[in-house]
C-alpha cells in the first residue's frame, strides 16, 4: 500500500488577491535549492489517524501554529515515488511570522559516511506568496494542488 501525506495549502486574502504559505525543506541537500523545492506543509498519516488531523499535527511540526477554520478538501495527489498527497485548503491570516517559525528536527549522517550525525530542521523557512509566485516555487509534483485551489469555487 502506497505511503499517505497529508498536508495544508494555507492561504489569504491581500489587496483582492490570493497569497499562499509554503514551507521549505531543511536540511544540506535543499540548502542551495529555491524554485522547485517549496512545499505546501505536509506529513505522513500514521495509522488509524483521521487524515484531516494528521495535516493539522504537520502544519503544528512545522510551523508551530495551530490552524483552524473552513477546510476544503482540494484532492489526492499521486507523488512520483507512489506517494499520495491529500490536501485541504484552509484560509487562515494566521500571526505565523515566517522568520520565527519553529520546526520540528530530524537527524542524518552528515557528511555522508562520515559517521557523524546532524541535527535539521524539517523546515527552514516559510513564505506568503501570490499564486504565479506559487507555481514557480512549489515542486513540480505538487502544483496541481494550486491548479485545484484556483479552480474551486471561492466560498466568498
């Protein structure tokens, strides 16, 4: 059975216009990397959870906020690597002060075969962007979650 992520495409209103937060991944192998390496916040669903608390429990993770309001279910996303994405959309002008965020760590060998292992955040930063901002920063794999954002119907 495929691996499940869950995750949420947080977003605002500014100036009539939609703005998205996407996290980047840390660690050494993304530290260089910038269009085509952000991503909605997301994580594994552990069994037997509900997959819409799971995106919450990753956004908590990451960012160290707590998000609530309206969620709109956006769809499941098959990954490359067979993954499936599921994804809500909540908007959310949340105080999340992208330069303070607090993510959780995960811990590799670093340099490889070196024998020494390093501490990383999961993520290192996140950022509001407009959605063509959006397209150019997200992984490929996951822009159809904002083709599927920009086609839904605004609850507005």
């Amino acid at each position: 059975m495929a691996k499940r992520s869950a995750g949420l495409l947080i977003y605002r209103q500014v100036d009539g216009h939609h703005e998205v937060l996407l996290v980047h991944p840390g660690g050494p192998f993304w530290i260089k990397k910038d269009d085509g390496a952000w991503s909605i916040p997301k994580g594994l669903i552990n069994e037997g959870e509900d997959e819409l608390m799971a995106a919450r429990r990753e956004v908590k993770e990451e960012l160290g906020v707590d998000i609530d309001g309206c969620f709109a279910r956006l769809g499941e996303y098959k990954q490359p690597g067979g993954k499936i994405v599921i994804a809500w959309a909540v908007e959310a002008d949340v105080c999340i002060d992208v330069k303070t965020i607090t993510s959780n760590a995960f811990h590799i060998e670093w340099p490889p075969r070196s024998g020494t292992m390093r501490s990383f955040p999961e993520v290192d930063r996140a950022n509001w962007f407009s959605l063509p901002q959006a397209e150019q920063k997200i992984l490929k794999n996951q822009r159809a979650i904002l083709t599927d954002f920009s086609l839904r119907p605004d609850p507005r």
